[in-house]
C-alpha cells in the first residue's frame, strides 16, 4: 500500500478490486426510476431514527442521508431490474445566494457517476413515453426487507448475488456504488497519513452542528472517555493509542485534551479547520466554491478515518454513524455511546 496506514486502511485507500457497476444492464423498457438527491429542507418530511430514544428529525439534512437512501433505492433498482438515475435539481448542498459559486452536480464534484446520466437516451424515451417512476426515502427506509437490516436474506440475480445477509449486501454494493474521485480518496488517505496513524487507532466521532436546532442533546464527553478505557483494555493490550477525533465543531478538542493529557489526539480541527463551530445545512447557501471543497475534504479525511481505525466510538444521532458501520469490516469494533441498548441491538436495525 502506498500510505504508511494500518492494513484495515486499503480497503478504502486503494481502488477497490470489485468491478464498477454497469447502469445499463437493466430493463430499457421498464419503469426508469428518479432517486432525487435532498440533502436539505423536505416541506415537513420527517425521517424516524431507530434509536432507543425513537428520535424524530424534521429535516433531511446531510449528504450522508442521500447517500444512505441512494444506496437502498439503487439496490431496491436493481433487484427489480429497473434503470436509475439520480436528479440533482434540487440539491441544497449546491444551491447558493451567489450563483457564480455553484457546482453543476454535486456528485460529479467528488464521485464516480451514480446510475444513468439525466440525459442518456434510456431515461429520455422514458420520460417521453411516461414511465420515470419516483423512488423516495420511503421505498428504501420503511420496510424491514427494503433496508435490508441484519436479518435479511437478499438475492439479486441481475448481478449474480444471491442469500447475501442485509449488512454484507449493503457492504459490497456500497463499494461498488460510492467511488469518491481518485484525487478525493489520496487526499483523504495521505492526510491520514501526515497524522502519524501508522499504527492501529482508534477513532471518535462527534457531532455538533445543527443537531441543536434538530432537539438534540449532545452525549457527555465522559462516555467517549469511559469507552476508551474499555476498549485499550481489550482491543489495545492496554497501550494508549493515537485517537483521531472526527468533529463538526473543532471547540471541543481543548476540553477533551485537557481531560486526559496522557492521552494523544489528533484531527483536522489541527490542520487549518479550528474556526468550525458546528455543521449548520443552511450555511452552505453563502459558500464560495472554495469553501465547500474546504469543507468536503475534511469530512472525506474524517470519513475515511471512521471506516479504516480499528475501534469506533461515536453516536447514533448522526447519519455518519450509519454510513461508516457499513464501511467497516467488522461489528466488533463498533461502539454507540449514547445508546441505553447494547450496540449490536441498535444496529441490526440499520
């Protein structure tokens, strides 16, 4: 590998060795269906969080929420042998007051292609002839077998899977969808690297932002702290390690220094980011172009971190959460802080 990282980290540092999806091989003459990308305001929409607390978030309102929906819509697509494609035109993640400094597709920003471009020849004769269908949040997220939770057995024969567990469906089919852009994933990964994480790591997520206007309350910083102890005694041989912390709101890395000074941390709230208080949607409209590539690639350098650190610790009141547990290997490593249930119980939901 050509990062000094720990092994966990090829999978995602290198380019996957699973083949690229064809978009195409699907029923031209069927339904087309339209996944429409709303990473923001959704007119009262609510999305239910399958957490012990039975949270209710009034917006959709991260990439990550996209992305989660995407990945069950587009293999909800597949299954049914049905082309896709993602409609973009009304993306709050790009929509901004000065129009010069709009970004034509999110996606293609950061991303390999996701389904059929809008104007391929199959989505316009579908439209023309009246057959786009609309697949929403709903048609992925509702149903126990749509989100293919834990339990599931899911086959689907158009690319030759069949019994595969809801989790390890979502695994390879997130790989296979969810490309970052070649310059996106070295700069995740030597970023990683000038971290000094060569070794096994452990990482914290901490999400701040505009989870306050959502109703939430934070989880104490002493859970993280009591997890941590935990987990060097079991997963560490009782030997610190370096722990990275991913963070919306850079405020809380001095208090959390200050609380275990023998402990190290690092994070890109180190690396020209300590002036982000939190992670507010509605923000994004007064952005240049140069402030939401800023902003993406330390969530990249974040997210990456979340998927290849031998342990995570983090909470189930961010999308993130659910993005990086199936990104990592295993379930082991995977701890949920604000939760009164085991983990385990919390994500054989997701």
């Amino acid at each position: 590998m050509p990062y000094k990282l720990p092994e966990s980290a090829a999978r995602w540092c290198l380019p996957t060795t699973l083949p690229r999806l064809s978009y195409r091989e699907c029923n031209p003459d069927g339904t087309v269906n339209k996944i429409k990308f709303i990473a923001g305001l959704t007119n009262g929409l609510k999305v239910k969080r399958l957490t012990s607390h039975d949270r209710v978030s009034n917006e959709i309102s991260s990439m990550l929420v996209f992305l989660q929906m995407m990945l069950l819509d587009a293999i909800k697509s597949y299954e049914d042998n049905q082309c896709f494609f993602i409609s973009e035109d009304r993306n709050h993640l790009i929509v901004r007051d000065d129009k010069s400094q709009e970004i034509p597709s999110f996606i293609n920003r950061y991303f390999e292609p996701i389904g059929l471009n809008k104007t391929d020849p199959i989505v316009m004769k579908a439209e023309k002839e009246g057959r786009l269908g609309e697949l929403t949040w709903k048609d992925g997220w509702e149903s126990i077998d749509t989100r293919r939770t834990e339990g599931t057995i899911n086959s689907i024969p158009a690319l030759h899977y069949f019994d595969f567990s809801g989790r390890y469906l979502k695994q390879i089919m997130l790989q296979r969808i969810w490309r970052p852009l070649p310059h996106i994933r070295h700069h995740a990964c030597s970023t990683l690297e000038s971290h000094g994480l060569s070794d096994d790591f452990m990482v914290w997520s901490i999400r701040r932002g505009d989870k306050t206007i959502e109703g939430f309350e934070y989880t104490e910083l002493q859970k993280y702290f009591e997890a941590t102890d935990r987990a060097i005694a079991r997963h560490f041989d009782h030997k610190a390690p370096l722990i990275f912390i991913a963070t919306d709101d850079c405020s809380v890395i001095p208090g959390i220094r200050k609380m275990s000074p023998e402990w190290t941390f690092v994070s890109q709230c180190d690396r020209g980011h300590s002036d982000a208080k939190g992670f507010v949607l509605r923000d994004m409209k007064k952005w240049d172009i140069a402030t939401t590539d800023a902003h993406y690639m330390k969530f990249f350098v974040e997210l990456f971190a979340l998927a290849t650190a031998k342990y995570y610790i983090g909470v189930a009141y961010t999308n993130v959460a659910w993005w990086a547990y199936f990104m990592r290997p295993n379930r082991w490593s995977f701890e949920l802080v604000d939760q009164e249930r085991p983990t385990q119980d919390v994500v054989r939901m997701w």
